[in-house]
C-alpha cells in the first residue's frame, strides 16, 4: 500500500498571465524534483477528479460556486482581485484541485494509501466560503475535510497551514466548527493582513517577523501547535502545504530552508502516529521561487511518504 500522488494535467492549464508568480511551471518543477530524488518511485500516481458541487458546497455558499463557475471566460483573462484572474481553463482546473483533496481523503480514510500529497493549483487556502481571492478558487483543504467529516462520520479533524501567507479563506470557513483544529504560522504583516485575531477558539495562529528564520518556526511548533494538537487528538490531518517562507522566495521571506520543512513535516507525522494511524493528507499552496519551491516539496514529500 503506497502513499497517493494526486494531480492532473488540466491543474497545468490554469494561468493569470505571463509572468504571474503562480505559474503552471510550479507543477512541474515539483513533479520533476520528486522524480529525481526518486520519490515518486515511493507513491502511488492518481488523477484528481472532477469536484462536484455537492462537494464544494460543504465548504462554500451554493450561489457563490455557481456564479464562479458561470463567470468563466470564452478566451482571454476575467479578472477576480488585483492579483488573481481566470482563463478559460480555471474552473476545471479548480474543480481537480479540490476533487484531489475529496479522492485524497477517500483513499486514505478506506485504507488505501497511508498518506497523500496532493500535487495541484490553483492553491485553496485563501478562498472564503463566498469568496475567491490571493489566487485561490475553491479551498481544497477545506472541501476535504468536509467530506471527511460529513461522508466519512470523522468528529475531530487537525489543519496545519505552514504557508507564509494566513489561511483566511480556511479560518473563515471553520471559525465555528469545533469539530476542527487549525494550527497555522503566517508572515506578519503581508497579505492577507489577518491572522494576528483568532476568529475563534479552534484556531491557534502564530505571526512571525519577517526572517524569522528556524528558531522562531520551531518554538512556535513546540510550545503552541504541539500542545493543542495533543489536547484535540485528531483522527485525521491536513496540511496546506506552502513553501513560499523560503529564504529565496520574495514573495514573503521568513528565512526558512528545506531543512525546516523537513523539520515540520517530521512533528505532523509524530502527532499522526500518536493519535491517527499516520494518516496525513497534504495539499499544495503557496511557493513561487522554482527551484526552492521543488526542493522544499521534495523535503516535505519525503518525511511525508516514510522515504527519508
């Protein structure tokens, strides 16, 4: 029984313009790193399927799915927020990323696959429950656990969100389900500009200065998430898996390298043994610097799927 590797290809469609920071390349450069390093050698290859919206509305408002999808454009770019556009293949590509995390949760819950790394764009973890955003769409975490909750009969459910931007859109989706626990660390003071404010008592949030560095992620896993996590003792866990607080990623620097994703992806992995069997399913977010993006998945996917 080999961990899961969810993408597919319509994933790579979706774009925002040339030179936009969330590039169809990031996929690739992953994919090509798992590769060399031999991971993928580890892993069981899934296509993602389609979302459907029975699946999203567990996590968003009907009529907001309905009118995104309705608003794709014929050709060209329709634009959303200042950063984020659609192109004629973003709806798809949306529904994949968000059906890997529904398959993702399936495989794992049936026993099937141990763990999975979802492998796909556009990332979720900014997307509201009515809203898209900070090149989000759809919250693929968050229509994962859902489906776990509500399909599989799960009570208490973890999300872990090492992205160096704060999972607002996931914090506004589960602010009152106390049936999960959102553990996140996030760069003060850049977008989204929240975070600093518990929206409710199921999310413990950690602010770091900008280079934070080791040190800092480390004491805040320790003495913050650590300890919540215990006390919840979740039978399942997600990660939002972004990568963009890497020293050579400008898009909100907190000094890290792939050894602290490494680091990190270790203690989820001994939360998971000691409460769920292991049972970890991580989903792509951020990281934008190519190359620091690949290694730092490569590092993460590593201690993920039990290779290191």
């Amino acid at each position: 029984m080999l961990p899961a590797y969810i993408t597919h290809a319509d994933c790579a469609r979706h774009e925002m313009g040339a030179d936009h920071p969330e590039c169809p390349d990031r996929l690739g450069a992953i994919n090509d790193m798992l590769l060399l390093k031999g991971l993928l050698d580890y892993m069981q290859p899934c296509d993602a399927p389609l979302a459907t919206p029975e699946q999203l509305a567990h996590a968003h408002a009907s009529a907001y799915v309905s009118e995104l999808m309705a608003s794709s454009p014929a050709e060209g770019y329709r634009k959303v927020d200042p950063d984020t556009d659609m192109c004629p293949f973003t709806v798809q590509a949306a529904l994949r990323a968000a059906g890997a995390a529904v398959l993702a949760t399936d495989l794992v819950l049936a026993g099937q696959a141990p763990s999975a790394f979802c492998c796909v764009r556009p990332p979720g973890h900014h997307a509201e429950r009515a809203a898209a955003m900070g090149f989000c769409f759809f919250n693929n975490v968050a229509v994962g656990i859902r489906h776990a909750l509500t399909q599989h009969g799960l009570e208490r459910v973890a999300l872990i969100d090492f992205d160096v931007h704060h999972g607002n859109g996931s914090e506004d989706i589960f602010c009152g389900d106390e049936r999960v626990l959102m553990c996140s660390i996030f760069g003060q003071g850049i977008y989204p500009f929240s975070g600093d404010k518990a929206l409710g008592p199921g999310m413990v949030n950690v602010g770091l200065p900008p280079c934070s560095g080791s040190e800092r992620l480390r004491e805040a896993v320790t003495t913050r998430w650590l300890p919540a996590l215990d006390e919840f003792k979740p039978e399942l866990i997600y990660v939002s898996a972004g990568f963009d607080g890497h020293r050579e990623d400008d898009m909100g620097n907190l000094a890290l390298v792939e050894a602290d994703y490494e680091w990190v992806t270790r203690q989820i992995m001994a939360v998971a043994r000691r409460h769920c069997r292991g049972r970890v399913i991580s989903c792509l977010e951020g990281g934008y610097a190519l190359s620091a993006l690949a290694r730092s998945a490569a590092a993460h996917v590593k201690v993920l799927i039990g290779a290191d």
